[in-house]
C-alpha cells in the first residue's frame, strides 16, 4: 500500500499534478502530518508535531513544578540517553544505553501511570566511545507514525534505523551508512508520508535518505560531503511547498521530501551545526558553532538569497520563530530576539547557566530548560524580555521537553550519593 502511495504521489509531483487523498492509500497534508494516526494531544517526533517545536494551540501545563509540586507521576530510566520523550497514545517512548554493559535500547511507559511497560534491546556490544563527553550512546529522538517506532542508533561504525511496533516487536532495520564519529551522532529520524527520512552526516561522507515506512527499503538517498554534522532533517511548509531541509557541511540544503529531488542549496551554513532550522514562511533559519559562529537567514524561494546573518553562536540548542520574530537561547544562557525580516536585534538577556535543550512554545511562552535542570518561561515578546516563572528540577538536563495533553514531559538526571540517575517526570495538573 505505501509502494502504491510513494508512486501515485511522485507521479503528481513530477507532472505537477494534485493528486486527491482519495486516490492516494496514505493521505497526506502538510508537512505529511496529517491521515497518519495521531492526535492532537501527541508529540510523535522531534520538535513536535509542526517540527519547529512550536506546542499545539490551547495547551495550558502548569507554569510551576518541583519534585513535590505538579508531579504527576516519576519513574526511573535505566541507563543514559539525551533523546526527547515521544508520546503517542497513551504511551511514552524513550530510547536509552547501558554504557557499562554496551546495550542500546528502547523503552515504553504507560503514560497516565509512567510504569515501564516493556524495554527492546536492539544492539549489544560495538557501542562507539569516541566524541564529545556531551554526547550519549541514546541522543536521537524516535519518531511515530502512530503504529510504528522508528529510531536512529550509531554501532558498529554505522548508522541503523529500526522499526517497532507498539508492543516492542521489530519490524525491520536498515543500515542506512557507515560512520566515522567526530564529536558522535544524535540526527533523528523525520517521518514524512510514507517514508521515515534519516540523515548521517559524517566525515565519511554519510547520506541522507528517505526509507519506506513499511519494509525499510530505501526510496531515494543522496550522499553528502565528507564533513562532520550532527542535525536531524527538517521538513517545513515554505514558499508554498514542503521542502526538506538540512544545515551544515557548510550547506543550507532543500530537497524534494517524497522523491528526493533536489530542490536548491547554497553556502548558508557553518560545518558543524546541531540544532534544527525554522522558518517564517519566507526565510529559512539556521544556526551552527564550529568552526565559525553563526545565525543566518536564507530566502527559501530557491534563489539563495542571504538575508541576513550575524556571529551569534546558538550551537546545540534550536530556535523558535513566533509571529515575525526569532527567538534564541544560546549555548552560554543568553537569550535574544531578532526580526526576522532584517535579523535586528529587539533584546537580550542573561538568563545564566549552559544550555543544551531547545525551547518550546506553549502559548505566548517559551520553554527553556539549563543544563542544572533550571526552567525558565518568559514571553514571546518582541518588546522586552518578560520572566513568567522558574522552575528546578533535576540535575543534568540535556533532553528537550515535551509538551502534550496539557503536561509536560521531562527527562532528567539526578545525582546521589554520586550515583547518576536518570528520571521521566510528567508534570501537570490532571
């Protein structure tokens, strides 16, 4: 049915014709969200589901917690990882590593109770030590389709991505290139119609590809530049088409997300970048720390147009664009406003600390976690910077929260008796 569904679309695509979702086994809608089986109260992949980490409108989480305030439930996850929590249904997924025993796994909890479920282990043994000490052996968020898990892990000097279903039963896996580690690898996985889209840039080159929902089977893949990189392929609605977008290598690169068609590149970009790019519709933004500090915008009309650029360093965490404006925290907890138009700097602010997460909208608020476990919510104000709350919680936070169902989702560790302990809070009010 998806091999049907990739045709019957390509076919459109190719000859410019709009193909109706009746003809099609798959319906598709933009950003190929829609006619999967989700709802509105789930974040079935990295970013959410607009993939710009922008909440689903008239979510209201509490805007205060602690250990003891508007905590739903807390369970315990075995080994380490930085991945983001995926929610769909009433259930929780997390992928995770023993790194002393060199397990990889993934994880399901109940998501009213937080009680583990099941735990899948996928690779044993051939774990790659090499990279940044920032880095996990668990950094890739999995994506769904609301009946399947896909989820991106480095071993054996190559990058594989898994297919589940919702009981922990492997469907298929595919190697989709090998892999020489520079600071590590943490790029997930973008589901797209029929196919789960996965990017391992490297220093061997790495691909992009899209692969099949179904079977595995790669549909289309490119080769990328000899380069190290580490960010997850966007898909984003801009100039009237979805486009797929990937920063670094020194690139900002759009491609056609169904056929893998090329749709324009440019030298926007840095070499290393890790967080994910956003758009206001007109502009692409993107962001990079290495070996050149960073923040540019690119017309995403084809013509390659730089619209602006500056030499701040937003480095791992993404950014948000809200109504016109650009909104960054930076690696080193300075958070700024641009313009989006012209990249005119509206404020800045100290917040304090280092920052490995990417905000999150929730309403007019942005979401912001430290690495100390630190949460700051302030206004998406172009005006001034406006604190709404704070919040501690935790002690090494590196994964990005998730914002569903009026709750919040958090993964992070604690340390005790000098002991690392990695914890899922759900924090919410019901």
């Amino acid at each position: 049915m998806l091999k049907t569904a990739v045709w019957t679309l390509l076919l459109g695509s190719l000859l410019g014709i709009s193909v109706p979702s009746t003809v099609v086994a798959v319906e598709l809608a933009v950003g190929g969200v829609e006619g999967l089986p989700l709802q509105a109260t789930d974040w079935p992949w990295w970013r959410g589901p607009s993939r710009d980490g922008v909440a689903a409108a008239g979510e209201q989480p509490p805007l205060s917690w602690s250990e003891t305030e508007n905590v739903l439930w807390k369970t315990p996850v075995p080994g380490r990882g930085h991945a983001s929590p995926t929610v769909v249904g009433d259930r929780v997924f997390l992928p995770t590593a023993d790194e002393e025993t060199e397990v990889q796994s993934v994880l399901c909890f109940d998501r009213a109770t937080g009680k583990q479920l099941w735990k899948v282990d996928l690779h044993t043994g051939a774990m790659d030590r090499a990279g940044h000490k920032k880095n996990s052996q668990a950094s890739a968020t999995i994506a769904s389709d609301g009946e399947r898990l896909f989820v991106n892990f480095l071993n054996a000097k190559a990058v594989h991505t898994t297919a589940l279903d919702f009981d922990g039963k492997q469907l298929w896996r595919t190697s989709v290139s090998d892999f020489v580690t520079h600071q590590g690898f943490g790029s997930s996985p973008a589901v797209y119609g029929p196919l789960v889209i996965v990017a391992t840039d490297n220093k061997t080159g790495g691909a992009v590809a899209g692969l099949d929902r179904e079977t595995g089977e790669i549909v289309w893949k490119h080769d990328r530049p000899k380069e190290p990189n580490y960010t997850s392929p966007t898909i984003l609605h801009v100039d009237g088409r979805d486009q797929l977008l990937l920063t670094g290598c020194n690139l900002l690169t759009s491609i056609s997300p169904l056929d893998g068609r090329m749709l324009w590149e440019t030298k926007g970009s840095t070499t290393e970048c890790v967080g994910s790019v956003v758009t206001d519709g007109e502009r692409i933004f993107s962001s990079g720390g290495y070996p050149r500090k960073h923040t540019s915008a690119v017309t995403a009309d084809g013509s390659k147009t730089l619209a602006w650029e500056n030499n701040t360093q937003t480095y791992v965490p993404s950014m948000l664009a809200v109504d016109g404006y650009l909104y960054t925290v930076t690696d080193a907890g300075v958070a700024l406003c641009w313009r989006a138009s012209d990249g005119e700097e509206q404020w800045k602010a100290r917040l304090g600390g280092t920052f490995n997460a990417s905000p999150v909208l929730i309403g007019q608020n942005l979401l912001v976690i430290n690495q100390a476990g630190k949460a700051f919510l302030f206004k998406a104000d172009p005006k001034e910077y406006t604190a709404v709350a704070e919040n501690d919680l935790g002690d090494d936070v590196y994964a990005t929260p998730v914002v569903c169902g009026d709750r919040i989702y958090l993964r992070v560790a604690e340390q005790t008796d000098g002991k690392r302990q990695e914890w899922l809070y759900c924090i919410g009010t019901k």
